[in-house]
C-alpha cells in the first residue's frame, strides 16, 4: 500500500491539474470501491471548483467551493492518472487528447481546464467519500489519526510522552496510525536502521536521545522519499503514469542477505517477520 511520500507524490502531481480549476465533469463508473461511494457522487462533483489539494496521513483531500470535500484513498493498487496537460506544464495550455478508459477507470474527473484526472484501481481497495469540509477530520478514516511526522507536533518529547510503560516492539508502535499518521512499513525499517535501533526493542526503552535521532530520521527519510517521487513497489506510480526511484536509495527494506550500509559495520541484512509484514534491519548496528 502507497505510504505517505507516495500519496504526498500523487497529491503534489495532481495540483496542476485540479487545483483553482473546476470540475466540468464527473463521470462514476461503477457503484462502489472498496465501500459504495456517496449518494448523488458525480452530481456534487460535477460544477465543483477544486479550492486545495491536501493530504492527512496516506488520504489525499481535494477541498470544494460547495463546502464539501473529497476524499480519496488510493488502497493497495489505486492510482490517479492525468492527462491532457501540456508537458512541462504550462499554466492554461493543455492537450485536449485523453486515452481510451480502461477496465480499471473506475472515476474520471474533467477539469474544465482541459485536464483529465483518472482513478484506476484493479483490486478496487480504494475509497472515496464526499464530507463536509467543516467537519472533515472527523471522519471515520481520519478522526483516530496521529500527528504528521513531518509536522511540528511530532517531536522526541511527544514519542517520549506515548511510548512511556510501551512494551510492544518500537517496529509495530510506529505503525500505529495512532500514534503517528502516514508511516507505513517500508520507511521505518529505514529510519529505524538510520537511528540504529533494534525494531524489536520496547518502545519504552528507548532513550530520549534515541528519540531525538529517530524522529529526525523519520523526516529525514520521509523528505528524501518524497524528493525521489516515492517508491515504485508492486502498483504503485505517480500522477503523471513515471516510476518512484526512492527504492534504489533502500538502506535495509528487501535487502536481506546485503551488507549493512553503515559505515564500518560488518553486519549482514536480516530479514524477519512482524505482524504478518517483512522487517529488515542489521543484527549488529541496530540495537
């Protein structure tokens, strides 16, 4: 499933094609995703201008002028398509040529812009809803979520404060939406390698000077990924149909058996199973 430097990818991309333009038309396709969409979905689309493209956690948030907003959830093969824009993007010039749809097209947006914005998702994991803007973080997707790693409220002093008496695994903590919002499997095995942490230490146990390197290089990594158009695993492409490259970069994820990147550790890669998901990490610098 796409993790937050994806997903802040697609929005990113995205931008110029939705943002400030409205919605000539919408086109629905089927009746439901991996839940059925809102009633009367093309209807309170259709005229909508897009204020803002936002993104909490892995959700992509399209803000409208009707004071609605949608909300959109790319699941474990999602991915939003563009075309019509001139490329490179020149602001008000477009391409008005747009591909057959696909099997998989399950949503098409016309901007009145020119621009085609397409959401395919063969295992249909996805979602989407339409929820007022007012109230939108209440929702039932977003309500629970932790802070944004990458905002000012996640800090060592705030995992210091959650991870206190934790004996769970630090691995599974931070994948814990609740406790921070956004991290996903590929990039904590790559901050905590970063931070030479052990992912089966206690969270409890972890020093707050630990702390203090593991937040910065959950940023670190997050900002790297995001910089790299994402990480191009199984499904997953950007907004304009390119790869992520950020999987070339990988310090540990899918590496079992390859020698640890840190400078003068002779450790090999290990790879083994939390959760039900692979975990990789180096046995001798991470501790």
């Amino acid at each position: 499933m796409p993790e937050l430097p994806e997903v802040e990818t697609v929005r990113r991309g995205l931008v110029p094609a939705m943002e400030g333009q409205r919605i000539a038309g919408a086109e629905i396709r089927r009746p439901d995703l991996r839940w059925p969409f809102p009633d009367r979905m093309a209807d309170r689309l259709t005229g909508a201008r897009v204020e803002r493209l936002r993104r909490r956690s892995k959700y992509i948030l399209a803000d409208l002028d009707t004071g609605e907003t949608l909300l959109i959830h790319l699941g474990m093969s999602g991915r939003m398509t563009i075309s019509g824009l001139a490329a490179p993007y020149v602001p008000g010039q477009f391409h008005h040529h747009h591909p057959a749809a696909e099997k998989h097209d399950h949503v098409v947006l016309d901007m009145a812009g020119g621009a085609r914005v397409t959401f395919n998702d063969p295992r249909r994991f996805g979602a989407m809803d339409l929820v007022a803007t007012t109230s939108a973080e209440l929702h039932p997707l977003l309500a629970a979520l932790g802070p944004e790693p990458l905002g000012n409220a996640f800090s060592a002093e705030y995992l210091a404060d959650r991870l206190a008496g934790r004996k769970g695994p630090i691995k599974a903590l931070l994948l814990d939406q609740k406790l921070v919002a956004g991290l996903g499997n590929i990039y904590v095995c790559e901050a905590l390698n970063r931070a030479r942490i052990h992912p089966e230490r206690a969270g409890g146990r972890i020093a707050r000077a630990r702390l203090e390197r593991l937040t910065t290089e959950i940023r670190s990594v997050l900002i790297e990924a995001i910089a790299a158009g994402g990480s191009s695993l199984r499904d997953y492409r950007q907004a304009d149909g390119e790869l992520g490259y950020f999987q070339h970069a990988f310090r540990v994820y899918d590496r079992e058996g390859a020698p640890c990147p840190t400078p003068a550790c002779p450790g090999i890669i290990r790879r083994m199973v939390q959760g039900g998901r692979s975990t990789y990490y180096c046995p001798v610098c991470q501790r």
